[in-house]
C-alpha cells in the first residue's frame, strides 16, 4: 500500500488544471438541466439516493477523480482498514468501527479475541438489559419500572448518540416502539446537570454513564453531580446506574453499577453511535429491535463504499468531489443542511466527526501538508437557516459548498392543508427552490437583490428517515470523511489536537501557573 501526499499524485495535478471548468448556473438552466438531474443520481442504502446534479463537474472532472481514487488505492486502504490494519497511525491502532454493525472483510482478531464476536456480545448483552428494563424484571428499589434514561457523557459519547435518538424519537413515538425518554448530560457547566436533573422524576431514571478510559474529566464530575442529587432523594446511586467503558478502566467490573457494557480502544468517540455507546441509550429508549435495524442500515451503507467504481459508490464520490471543492476550488466550508427537522443535531455531529478527524496538519509520518485538509463544517435544519445564515451563502464572498438531506415523507404522519399544498410539500419546495436559487443565482439592476449563483450543492434524499436510514445516513458521512482523510495522507483516527486544553486546565485548577495562564486564572478568579 502506498501512503503519498496529495500533491504528489499526477491525477491531482490533472485535477487543479480544471479549475473553474464547470459552471453550475449553465448546466442547470440549460436544455439539457432536466436530463442532468436526472443522470446525476447515484443509489444509496436502505432506499436513499446521492444527487450531484448542482455540484461544479462534469465527466471530464469525474474522470480525473476516478484516476485519483485509483492512484491513491482510496477503496484498497479501506480494504485495509476493514481487514484489521494499523490504520490509526499516531496510536498504532486499529480502526473497527465499521466492525461493530458488520463484517466486510477476514476475521479480525485483536486482544485474543475475534473483534466482530465480541461487538455481537457486546450488542445482545445491551439487548439482554434493555429487555430486562422494559419488563420491569430490573427495577427501582420499589419495584417500580425506569421510564427515563439519562447519557452522561462528552464529545462523540454525547453528540452522536444524542443526535441519533433525536432522529428516531419522533419515528418510534409513531410506531409505537417509544420506549423510555432519554435526555443527556455532557458539559461540564454545572447548569446542564441541574437543568435536565430538575426536570426528572429521579426514582425512576436510570443513568449511563458513557467513558472509555473511565477517567474523563467532564464526565466524572457529571456523574459526582448526579450521585450526589440520587444521595440527597434517599436513592442509591449503584441502582440507578449502568457504564459504558473499556474492560480495563476503573468503571468495569465496579459494584458502583447495576451492569457495565464494553468497547475497546479500537472505536474513536465519534464513531461510536453503532457501539454500546449509542447502543445502550437507543436499545432503551427504542427498543432492541430499533438498534439492530439503524445497525442493519449502517452496514449495507459500508458495502458500498467498498466498490471502485466511483459512481457506484457514494460515499466515495462525495469525498472526491469535496475533495475538488477543497483543494482545488478553494472553497473553505462546507454547510449541511437537513431539511428535517428530526435531523437538528445532525450538523453538530458530523461537525464533530468531520472537524475531529481531518482538522490536520501534518501527514500520517508527522510531515507537514503543504496543502488544506478538512473544511469547517456547520449547519442547521431548513427551514431555519433560511432565516439566518442563509444571507451569506447566497451573497457572501465565500463560496460555499452545501449538502442539502430531505425526505419526502415526514415521520409523524400529521400534516395540514393549507393553501392547496400540506407543510411537508412546502418544506420540499424550499429544497428544490434553494439548490436552484443557490446554483443559477438572479441577475437585478438593484445590487442588492442580485444573487451571483455558482453555490454548488448536492442532495441525499429518500422517503422517509427510519432507523434504517439513520444508519445509512451516518456510515455515508463516516466513510465520506474516511476516504478524504485517505486522500490527504493524514490520519483521521486520533485528536491529538483535543488534548492541550485539557492538560493546561488541569494546570490551572492545580493551581501549577504563570505568566499569562495565572493572569486569565485570576481574572476568573480560578
């Protein structure tokens, strides 16, 4: 396998020759824009669709990006990954998570133990209590069932299991597989702990308490808030409680906890939601069943990023079309945008995702990049942003790629007529209506209502978000962010760049400081 710097590959250099060679604004207000929507379509999982029409190429650039993929072996390092290499150069680990709802590839044994049994233990153990949970068979100390669960933890054990049950709670309530409500504390801020504390019926609340390593700070001091609140209701905080950790933190194997479910260092935090710890908080809240099939949707997702043709896979064209938008286009950003409500924390997560992974500077050997990598990603759900951010996307200086996710069908079932069209078709229309506004932009002699268009956009819709689709939706994203990572030769797998801030806060709260960390110390009177 060859691990190359962007820059030195020759299909790269073919690629910034065709800088600015595709203008949007023709391609879609031209006789043949009704014929290119419709050949830009590339087939997803669990009834998903991948549209490229109003994104700045044509068959000349995706032939180019094809021959990158190949030179770079972009498919043959996944194969890699999945088949159990040291990818996660910077902690000489493996890279699993793809394992944890499927197996693409050879068995994969790490710690003694084959890695795919041990996630699928991992997951009927979580099934098993969850069960347990629902039937009241595990109950308060009156025998009375748990109605709430609680996620304690930070980073990926917060926002993408936290987004997830966001996606699906309105889902399960309409199909009648709402199990439990599960709310979620994460910042170490203690008005965050309060608040949702405040608002719990604590007898019958049950916690998870989410850390890997069993010692990260935000999250220890949370639980310390939340024991101390179950101590003072005359409650025993080891009767409330469950963990999700590694076999060898402080947190397993603890009478602390009514049960402890496990991963291993092999499972980033960000890619975790389709491991116990998105796991645990979904299997309550949802049910078993719900978490097997968000877990189905992810791995038929992961087959098709392992094919090399890039118009078949869409995870892959995606990451090779940001690819262009990044390195060639210049183009600093990137918005997602769901016109879904259901979807209101998805941005975060993937802004998490995409920002942790590939926010490097330097290559998978600790060399410099002498080019950009990961863009900033932001986003909020549509219609929202229209009446916000939405004014700089249209007529700022920056051009900046937007990736629009819509169904169309919404999951409650209830709608209203109004004005000849229901609330869903106008939340479609204004899908539609921006992807063109932002492509073909409008000429005015008043300046300020002149759009300049060329915004390029693509589009991932289906009928309806289910679990599924859920998991279809987030593999896309993790694999998106896989391949462009593979591209720019660094290492999307460690976040060496989260650690500074934790260190010198421990300095200061040791009281170990000067110069100018004591003098913003005391202004803060630490």
């Amino acid at each position: 396998m060859s691990w190359e710097n962007l820059d030195t590959l020759a299909s790269f250099k073919k690629l910034q020759s065709l800088k600015g060679a595709v203008s949007v604004a023709k391609e879609l207000s031209g006789e043949k824009a009704a014929e290119r929507v419709a050949s830009c379509s590339v087939p997803m999982a669990a009834g998903l669709v991948y549209n490229y029409a109003a994104k700045q190429v044509d068959e000349k650039i995706l032939g180019v990006l094809a021959e990158l993929s190949q030179e770079a072996q972009l498919v043959e390092k996944f194969e890699e990954l999945y088949n159990g290499a040291v990818v996660n150069t910077g902690e000489k680990r493996l890279v699993l998570h793809q394992l944890t709802r499927g197996q693409l590839g050879k068995d994969v044994t790490a710690d003694g133990v084959n890695k795919r049994e041990f996630y699928i233990n991992e997951q009927k153990r979580i099934a098993e209590f969850a069960d347990k949970v629902h039937d009241g068979r595990i109950a308060n100390a009156a025998g009375e069932k748990f109605t709430t669960v609680v996620q304690i933890g930070i980073g990926g054990s917060d926002l993408g299991p936290r987004a997830m049950y966001l996606a699906l709670e309105n889902w399960a309530k309409a199909e009648g597989t709402f199990k439990m409500e599960a709310k979620f504390i994460s910042n170490v801020d203690p008005d965050d702990a309060a608040s949702v504390l405040k608002s719990l019926d604590l007898a019958h609340s049950l916690f998870i308490l989410v850390s890997k390593s069993g010692t990260t700070l935000e999250t220890l001091t949370n639980e310390s808030f939340v024991k101390d609140a179950l101590k003072k209701a005359g409650l025993n905080p080891a009767k409330h409680m469950i963990a999700v950790t590694s076999e060898t933190s402080p947190l397993a194997h603890n009478p602390d906890y009514l049960a402890a479910f496990y991963m291993d260092d092999y499972i980033g935090g960000r890619y975790s939601s389709t491991s116990g710890v998105g796991g645990a908080v979904l299997s309550l809240a949802f049910g078993p069943n719900v978490f097997a099939e968000f877990l189905d949707g992810a791995a038929a997702m992961d087959k098709t990023a392992t094919n090399k043709d890039i118009l078949k896979n869409p995870s892959l064209l995606d990451a090779l079309i940001g690819i262009y938008e990044r390195n060639v286009q210049e183009y600093p950003s990137t918005a997602v945008l769901p016109y879904s409500q259901a979807l209101s924390r998805f941005p975060a997560h993937l802004q998490q995702l995409d920002m942790e992974s590939n926010g490097k500077s330097v290559n998978r050997f600790g060399k410099p990049v002498s080019y950009v990598t990961g863009p900033v990603i932001f986003g909020e759900p549509g219609t929202n942003g229209q009446h916000s951010f939405y004014q700089l996307l249209h007529q700022g200086t920056n051009i900046i790629p937007l990736q629009f996710i819509a169904f169309k069908e919404n999951q409650t079932g209830t709608d209203v007529v109004i004005e000849d069209s229901t609330s869903q078709k106008k939340l479609c229309a204004n899908v539609v209506a921006q992807i063109m506004a932002f492509a073909c932009g409008k000429k005015d002699d008043d300046p300020n209502k002149s759009f300049a268009g060329e915004r390029p956009s693509s589009i991932i819709y289906g009928d309806r978000l289910t679990p599924k689709v859920l998991g279809a939706l987030l593999a896309h994203f993790e694999n998106k962010v896989m391949f462009q990572g593979f591209a720019w030769n660094i290492n999307s797998f460690d976040q060496e760049g989260v650690q500074l801030g934790k260190k010198l806060a421990k300095k200061v709260l040791a009281h170990d400081t000067d110069g100018a960390l004591k003098a913003y110390s005391d202004l803060l009177n630490i």
